[in-house]
C-alpha cells in the first residue's frame, strides 16, 4: 500500500447523518473483503445474513487502518522536527500507548512505550516520539523487533549520545488463546551509547518508576 498512490477519501453516513472519514485503498479493501467473506464461510457463518453483510468490508477497513504503519517513514517523521538545541541531558517520553498486532497469530498486543534520548546538537519535537512508535506499532510486529526498531530509528536519524526504550505489553495470544495467561505482562528493552552504562541506566529507570507526574 502506498500513501500516495491509489488512496482516496471514503465518507460513511451513519443512521444520525453523523460523517466519518476514513482514508483506505480501494483496490486494497475491496481485495480483503473477498478473502474475508470466504473466512465467514470457513468458520461457518453466513456473509449474506443481515448482522454479517458489511462485516467484510469493516474488517477490510480495519485491519489497513491497523496496518497504516507501512505507509509511514518514521525516520521522516523525526526530520520534520528537528532543531538545533545545546542541551545534553536526558529526554524521557513515558506512557506512549501502543497497540499492534502479533505477527504469528495476528492477535492484538496492548501496552506502553517509554522512549528516552540524550541529545548531541539536536531536540525533536515531543509529539514526534509517540509518532515514531505508532509508525512501527502499526504493523505486524514481535515485541521484540519493535522496541530495537523504535531505538535504531532515532539513534541514526538524530545521531544522539544515547537512546533507551522500554516496551511493557499484554499479548491476546497469550491471554484469549494457548496459555490463557491473564495477568502476564512482556517486557523489553534496548539501549544505545550512553544508555549502555550502568549510572545512566539507572537514572533512566528511576526516572521510570518515579510518579513525577
């Protein structure tokens, strides 16, 4: 899918004449939503009942706005926001919320980012952090893949003397399906350059755990 190409806008009106907006590929859409009148069938329902007749189409709507990642270049999300700035301390955005989809059962993980850089001659705007995390979020993902992602990205976009990112997760395929595990929570972490010692490390953590806000 591309961003620029083959998209449009879609409005939906609603029983109160309320417009919602959605941009999405028609070509895509209409792809899906085939494959998915055929995944009713499989499962054994049936498509043409009245609950179920624009199921497919909303499914096909959701999974390319769940999926809207591929369309973003995250590195380009963090140039449009550079500026030059003499500070050198620590820069801590804590409880981005994530939502992606596991890639192995394509079931939701839900849970909270903590990003952290030390800049080198350049800030970035706030906002774009949660940005940056929402571009890779929304994709097919392993926990594991997205956190060393986030931190690659703005390590060689923003050239910083340190990254760190922390990614606390609740996975449904480990809690609907498999395991049935409700109260687990996954964690990972990746760090770069100043991050990488101890002292930094653990001011970051602190910094973490403490209800500054």
């Amino acid at each position: 899918m591309s961003a620029e190409i083959n998209r449009q806008m879609a409005i939906e009106n609603t029983m109160d004449g309320y417009e919602k907006i959605d941009q999405f590929n028609p070509k895509t859409i209409k792809a899906l939503s085939h494959h998915y009148y055929n995944v009713l069938e499989l499962i054994g329902e049936d498509p043409t009942r009245e609950g179920l007749e624009k199921t497919p189409e909303r499914v096909a709507k959701a999974m390319q706005f769940l999926t809207h990642g591929y369309d973003l270049d995250p590195a380009e999300i963090l140039r449009s926001a550079m500026f030059k700035e003499d500070y050198r301390q620590m820069v801590i955005v804590k409880d981005i919320e994530i939502y992606s989809m596991c890639e192995h059962h394509m079931l939701p993980f839900i849970g909270k980012a903590h990003v952290a850089y030390i800049p080198n001659g350049y800030i970035v705007g706030l906002s774009k952090l949660p940005r940056v995390v929402d571009a890779f979020a929304r994709r097919l993902q392993v926990q594991e893949r997205l956190t060393t992602q986030i931190k690659d990205c703005l390590q060689d976009t923003l050239k910083p003397l340190g990254v760190a990112v922390v990614i606390e997760a609740h996975h449904m395929c480990m809690m609907m399906r498999g395991i049935q595990k409700q109260n687990s929570v996954t964690t990972t972490s990746d760090f770069t350059g100043a991050f990488l010692t101890d002292k930094t490390r653990a001011e970051f953590i602190h910094l973490l755990g403490s209800n500054l806000h």
